[in-house]
C-alpha cells in the first residue's frame, strides 16, 4: 500500500509556520513510513492572517510590496498578492489598515483611516486585474470604508463642500457624497470580500459598539462613532439609494464590509469558503485516500469557519477521513467528530518555554505525522 495519496491541507501556526510551512513538515514525518506516497500541498487560510500568503503559495503567485498610508496617516510597507491566473489579487485589509499597525497608546477610532486599503486596491486595478479577494479581519479603523472609497476618488463633503476629516469621527459632518470622481474601474471588477462575522453596522451589535472597545473606543466614544456611522448609512441611503445600515457583515472591519458593499462590485462571503474555492480543495479531495489538517490552536469555536472545519466539510462530500494537527487543543473538541474531522493530535511534546515550541514546530508537527502514520500503517 506504498501508493497512498495524502492531501495535506492546513492553516498556518501563527508566530510558527506559514501554511505552506506546515505542509513541507506534515509530508516530512509521512514520507518516514510512506516513502513511495503522493503528496498533494494545498496551504489554506480562513480569510484572516496568512490568508494572502496561503493563495498565492496555492496558486503560485506572486507576493508584492507597496507604500501605503497607514491607519494614523502615516506611511506603511503593505502588501498583496497577484495569484497565479495573473487576473485576481489577494488582499488583506490588515496589512495596510490593521490593528497591529497603531500602538497601545495611539489607538483611536475617532481618527483611524482605510485610506491605505484603499490605495491597495487602486494599485490592484492598476495592474489590470478582474477580480480582488479582500480579507477584511484585524482592522483598526470604524470609518464605514469611507478613507477606502476616499482613496478612489469618492469625495465625502461636509456643508460647505470641503472634504470631511478622515477617520470615525469625523462622519457627522458628512452632508454630501460625490462620486464625479469615483475610480470606474470599481464597477468592473468583482470583489469577493472574506467576511466572517454577521454584525450590522450600527447599534447593539454594530461595528462601534462590538468592536469599537478593541481599537481604543471608551464609552463615550462608541456612542458616538455608532451616532456618526448612523449618519453615513442615512446620507448613504437617501443620496446613493443603498440600505447597508442591517446587511449582516456591513459592520465587518469598522463598517469596511459596509463601503465595499457600496462603493464597489462587492459579495461578501466567509474567508474559509473563497480559498475552499480558489484552492480546488474539494477536487484535490476527491484524488487522494486521506486527508490532514490544522492550525496553531483547536476548539470547540474551530466549527465556526475556521480552516480545519472547512477542510472536513469539503473532504466529508468527497467521502474522505480527516485527521488534524494542532499546536493547542483546548475545550470541547468532540463536538468536531460529527463536523468530519476523525480525529485530532497534538503536537506539543510536553511544557516548555512558548519561544522554544513554536521554534519546534515543523520538527513537532513532522514527528507527529509519522507516529500517525505508523498507526495507519496497522490498517494496510
């Protein structure tokens, strides 16, 4: 039975592995027992981090570099990826807009901008792509997308035809939007945004009162980010005849979910389900005879569209047993058996410093395929 087919598909272990990292060391420890066994690479991602890196390593794209303007207006290296069909770009918000970009002490969604997202896809259009995947989690922001569609020639105008200021809290002023200017591009291109949370944009479950509090929004502060993003959608509503006030995910990144919504060709859609798709996974699924995944951490939250659970539902049509690896397995995990993931390994060998283990990961993650492997051997 040396001619087995493994479809290795995981996320990546965060401050560990890239995806593609993990697969290298998931073959490394199976080829021990299964020299002679094929082994199909598919890098994956749930629409957060890495999930750029996962479809152009997929896909064989390429990665590139651009000068963008930061959350706080100040100038940041962000990046995309072209993927392989060389007419669909792989963004992720966070690299230009994200939280990871403003400290702890300058956090302030009253003034934070997706100006720089924005810019990003511009330069996507720029290099004549027809489709952008737009992964919008991790954001600092709570403009609505405004800076984004800003940074493609929509004007957001206050009473006296001057430009708005940037950022949250400058919304109430908004009396007029002009799209004279508005990048055309916009309307021919389709943009598939990775968009995993069903928040509105305004009120209880709102972008400012649910997310608000992590980017730096005391009390005072979400009350009124939510009064000025309940503004937008007003202003929105009566002058460009969209309602995005109660579309589930309008509320995503600060209320970006809601600007793509508006201002581009735009579906939202969960991360896990676009790199399913653009990674042909179920396809792949079909060829092989079994199929391994995992990610830095395992729970009973995994079945909410992370990664593994995605993987098992698309291996289960297929008719194919999942096993899954992981850094952490926490609470809960047996509910996963009914969601298609057979079964479930940790790779931690025992206590030890987090530095060191998630310097051991690919030896960790290689030795404990190739126990599984000897197990699966038994069966043959």
């Amino acid at each position: 039975m040396s001619g087995k087919t493994f479809l290795l598909a995981p996320d990546s272990f965060k401050e560990s592995m890239t995806a593609k990292e993990v697969c290298v060391a998931m073959e490394q420890g199976l080829r021990r027992v299964y020299p002679e066994a094929h082994f199909i690479h598919v890098p994956m991602a749930d629409g957060g981090e890495g999930t750029v890196q996962s479809l152009v390593d997929a896909s064989g794209g390429s990665l590139h570099d651009k000068e963008v303007t930061g959350p706080l207006g100040k100038p940041v290296m962000a990046s995309f990826g072209l993927l392989g069909d060389g007419e669909t770009a792989a963004i992720e918000m966070a690299s230009a807009s994200g939280i990871h970009l403003v400290a702890r002490d300058t956090k302030n969604p009253l003034i934070t901008t997706t100006y720089g997202t924005g810019e990003l896809i511009r330069e996507c259009l720029d290099r004549g792509v027809k489709k952008i995947l737009i992964g919008i989690g991790g954001s600092a922001t709570n403009d609505g997308g405004a800076g984004m569609a800003e940074a493609l020639g929509v004007r957001f105008l206050d009473e006296q035809g001057r430009d708005i200021p940037r950022g949250g809290g400058g919304l109430d002023q908004l009396h007029r939007i002009d799209l004279s200017d508005a990048d055309p591009r916009l309307q021919d291109v389709e943009m598939v945004v990775a968009c995993d949370v069903t928040n509105p944009l305004c009120g209880e479950h709102g972008a400012s009162a649910v997310f608000g509090p992590q980017k730096g929004a005391t009390p005072d502060m979400v009350q009124q980010l939510d009064r000025n993003l309940s503004h937008y959608a007003d202003v929105i509503a009566e002058q460009l005849g969209r309602d995005v006030r109660d579309v589930p995910g309008a509320g995503a990144a600060g209320g970006l979910g809601a600007g793509l919504l508006v201002f581009a060709r735009s579906e939202l859609r969960k991360g896990v389900e676009i790199v399913l798709d653009y990674t042909e996974l179920e396809r792949k699924a079909a060829e092989a005879d079994i199929v391994f995944t995992g990610e830095g951490g395992i729970d009973f939250q995994t079945k909410f569209g992370k990664t593994p659970y995605g993987v098992a539902q698309a291996a289960k049509r297929a008719g194919k047993k999942v096993i899954a690896v992981a850094g952490y397995i926490g609470e809960g995990i047996e509910t996963l058996h009914d969601e298609g993931i057979d079964a479930i390994f940790g790779i931690v060998p025992g206590a030890g410093e987090l530095s060191e283990l998630l310097a051991a990961g690919p030896e960790n993650v290689a030795r404990t395929c190739e126990n599984i492997a000897r197990v699966l051997k038994f069966a043959d």
